[in-house]
C-alpha cells in the first residue's frame, strides 16, 4: 500500500455562532489543506507505478472543495444566525457554502475527507486554520 499526498490553499470566512470565544465573531483564515490519498500501484498505462497521477488528484480537489470554499462565507446550514448571513450575502451576489456541521477545523475536515472519499481512495484529510493550528482526520480503523 502507498500513500501519496497533496497540498492545497483557499481563503474563506466563517463565525462560530454560539462559541463561547472570540471566534463567534466573522472572521477569515487562509486554509492550507492536505489530501492523502493511499491506495496500490497502477500496474499498466502511462500512470504505471504510480497511485495516481498528482494532476488528477488536483483536478478532483479543486472541483470538489477549493473551488467552492475558496473566498466564500463558510457556515453551519442548521444555525438560524449563520443562514441569516448567508442569505443576505447571497441577496447581495457573494459566494457562500453550506456545511451540515459547525465549520470548526474538525467539522471541516471530516466534511471534506467524507466529500472525496465518494471520488478518490482518501485516508488522512489535514486541515490547517492557522500556521500553528491543525486537525488531522482520518477514518478509525475496525
């Protein structure tokens, strides 16, 4: 088994609403996100002896998340506040997207490693807030 991995960066903005921090504030982060990916070796074609050629997985994640998230309002589609906001940026022609869960760096990367598992053989998402502040996510083993 070999894993492979690539790195990715998007700008996005998103509150906490409820937070008992200055996070339930708007504010914005560059996001640096990194997909692993493991699986065996191609056997035959032009991509023989590799996982996956890095331009495919590119493509994927670019389609499936950076495009999205990157400078949109990142929020939590079952809090009312959130969707408050988001509907007036929208009224307004401003990106936005929703997440079934709190857009904390944990409810992110379990979003995006269960949003590319349905395209790509994902086994650790690491997605970083800040310079010095991460979460790893990756399927418990059985």
């Amino acid at each position: 088994m070999f894993k492979i991995a690539k790195e990715f960066q998007f700008d996005a903005c998103h509150m906490l609403d409820g937070h008992n921090g200055k996070c339930h504030n708007l504010h914005g982060h560059t996001y640096r996100l990194l997909v692993e990916i493991s699986d065996e070796l191609i056997t035959n074609g032009s991509s023989a002896d590799m996982v996956m050629d890095y331009a495919d997985l590119k493509l994927i994640v670019n389609q499936q998340i950076v495009d999205q998230l990157d400078h949109a309002f990142l929020y939590h589609q079952d809090s009312a506040n959130e969707c408050q906001i988001a509907t007036l940026l929208q009224q307004m022609q401003r990106k936005v997207f929703a997440f079934p869960c709190r857009t904390t760096a944990e409810g992110m990367s379990k979003f995006i490693f269960d949003r590319l598992s349905h395209f790509l053989p994902v086994s650790m998402i690491k997605l970083w807030e800040t310079p010095t502040s991460y979460c790893e996510y990756q399927r418990s083993e059985k």
